[in-house]
C-alpha cells in the first residue's frame, strides 16, 4: 500500500523573502513525477509572498494558502488586515485557520467560527488547526478540548468538503518532541469518529503537525490514519521537504 494521496502543507510563518522564489525551482520539478499524481502539495507563504508564489508555481500542480484571514468578507476599516475574498482573488486556494499562534495572540473559537465560514463563502479550503497545550495534556484534557475547538470552530458549517482538520498540539509545534505513534493514531482516530457523528461526513481529512522532519517522518508515516502533514520549520528548506514527501510516499 502507497501513502501517495496524502497532503504536505508547508506553513513558513513568518520567514521568507522575496528571493525564497528560487527555492521552489527543486520542488516544481519533483512535483512532477508520476508518483506523485494524487499527492497534494500546498505552500502558505506570508502575504508578501502569496502572489509571487502563486505566479511561479503557476505550472505545476502545487497550490498556495494564506495563513490567516480576517473573519468579514467584505472590504472595512481593518488595518493590518486582509479578507478571504483577497486571498482569492490572488489566485490562492487554502488558508490556514485557528492556528495555534494566533489562539496565543487572542483568537478565539467564535473568531475562529466566522472566519471559517467567510473562508468556505470565499469557495477556500480551510486547514483548520486543533490542538491542546502541554498544561492540557498534563491534565488529560486532550479530548475534552479537541472536542470544545473543533465543535465550536465548525458551529453552523454544512459542509465540510472544503475543511482539512490539522491536529497540531502546541507543546510539539518547533519543540522537536512528537505524540507517541499509539496515542497519535488514538487522537486522529478520535476526531474522525467526534466528526463522523457531527456531518456523517466519512472521509474528512486530518493532517498531524508539530517537529515533523526528515528524521521521525517515516516513523509518522506508518500511522494509516493521518492523511497528510503540517509542516513548519522542515519545509522552508525545500531539499527537506521533498525528502519528508519522499519518505512517506514510498
Ligand atoms: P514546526 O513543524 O516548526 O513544529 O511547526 C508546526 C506548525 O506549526 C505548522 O503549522
């Protein structure tokens, strides 16, 4: 059995300029062979970066998302901020949504609720990021808050064809320490159920994220009940990318 429908999601944050265009040559490439025909692969550059990137992979089958939105689809007096309906009309297809960083920064379930929706008005697909602290996990609270996140995050929402759950637990994300493969598996297991019961929808998505790299990637890959993967640091070497592609596809 391949593992070659699964999604790679490169999520830079804020690193990049505009001469981090030339790294992408390697990866247009490699995105062409065979192999790789069903496999997803998605680049969330910053803003600065979403058309840039959108003009030079433009040829290839790799899409481009945005890491954030604001929550009204229509223009306003939001300084600093870009809507759903911006991000579209760059050419992008994804943004991420509910990351971790921005829950730090004070966005919250409700926020996160309508940007989601003004996302999937705006036809994107949303990867929508769920995960506990290590406070949480020390209190077995893991369930408990997927369940609170991902309920909430999806009030109201019918369809679920545009949403990509990524399970990201903050006490992993840039610390080098992973979920052991047991209780990963029982998580990822865990929220398809806690979804199947919400939409009776069977074949939602979940991408695992948090220090996956070139090193415990086939460790992680073994795991049947992830379909992709949300990568931060790792991906903004391309050579590191392909290499974690590589060793889950094969
Ligand atoms: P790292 O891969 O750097 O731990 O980041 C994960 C992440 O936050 C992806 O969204």
């Amino acid at each position: 059995m391949t593992n070659n429908n699964m999604y790679f999601i490169a999520n830079w944050k804020m690193y990049g300029n505009l001469s981090s265009i030339t790294t992408l040559k390697s990866i247009k490439i490699f995105s062409k062979t065979r192999k790789l025909k069903k496999t997803k692969i998605i680049y969330c550059p910053p803003y600065t970066l979403l058309r840039p990137f959108v003009d030079t992979l433009k040829s290839s089958t790799i899409k481009v998302g945005a890491q954030n939105c604001h929550h009204q689809t229509d223009f306003g007096s939001f300084t600093g901020s870009i809507n759903a309906k911006m991000i579209k009309s760059l050419g992008c297809s994804y943004v991420i949504l509910g990351h971790s960083e921005n829950r730090r920064e004070g966005e919250n379930d409700k926020i996160i609720n309508l940007k989601i929706k003004s996302a999937i008005k705006e036809n994107l697909k949303v990867i929508f990021c769920v995960g506990e602290t290590l406070k949480e996990k020390r209190k077995n609270k893991t369930k408990i808050v997927l369940k609170k996140q991902i309920l909430n995050g999806l009030k109201n929402i019918s369809k679920f064809n545009n949403i990509i759950i990524a399970y990201e637990p903050v006490w992993s994300i840039g610390s080098g320490k992973i979920p052991a493969s047991k209780d990963l598996d029982n998580i990822v297991i865990f929220v398809k159920s806690l979804l199947r019961k919400r939409s009776r929808l069977k074949n939602i998505k979940i991408l695992y994220g948090g220090s996956v790299n070139t090193k415990n990637i086939k460790e992680l890959s073994k795991i049947r009940s992830i379909n992709g993967f949300l990568i931060g640091g790792a991906s903004q070497k391309t050579k590191n990318f392909i290499d974690i592609i590589k060793k889950t596809i094969n």
